[in-house]
C-alpha cells in the first residue's frame, strides 16, 4: 500500500514520502528524482515486522524490509509530476500483472 506524505519543512523546501517502494522500482524512482531537479533527503529500510529496525542502507537480507524515501526540491511542482509518473507507473505495472493472471 502506497502511502503519500507532503509537508513543507521551511519555506524553501518542499518534501515528498513515497512509502513502501518496490526494490524494482527504486533505481527508475532515484533516476526520475535526479531527472527533475529532486534530492533525495533520506532512504530507509524499515522492518515490516519490528518497528523499531530501520536502516539507511540496504540490509544483506531485505525481503522482510519496506523501503521508504523522501524526496525534495524547491519548486512543488517537480515533485508533484514525479509523484504522477510514480503512480501511474505503479498502476500499469499492476494492470499488466492483473492481465497475466487472466
């Protein structure tokens, strides 16, 4: 489940979460983020079954990890459109899934 977090730090920054992102996707979302003028500000693996583990490199072992990034940039509008391309990546990929199961 993707989960969308906006906030504005200060008043030059504006940040994005994309939580949960599949381990797929994460190179084409780090390379779209650099594409459109975004930085990176953190990238997490979060434990799905302890809390309390989170880590800002991949584990040797990350099925049992979400992965959770933040972007940021000074105009809203760059993250917005890479939120857009984001989702409507997540969504074909899900109708092509959906396809191969019929």
């Amino acid at each position: 489940m993707l989960l969308d977090k906006k906030y504005n730090q200060n008043e030059n920054y504006y940040f994005n979460e994309f939580k949960n992102v599949s381990k797929e996707t994460l190179p084409w979302l780090e390379n779209l983020a650099v594409e459109y003028r975004c930085k990176i500000e953190k990238k997490e693996w979060k434990s799905k079954y302890n809390n309390y583990v989170i880590y800002d490199y991949e584990p040797f072992c990350s099925d049992g990890f979400e992965i959770n990034v933040t972007l940021s940039s000074r105009q809203n509008e760059f993250l917005n459109f890479v939120r857009y391309l984001y989702d409507n990546k997540i969504q074909t990929i899900g109708y092509l899934k959906n396809c191969l199961t019929l």
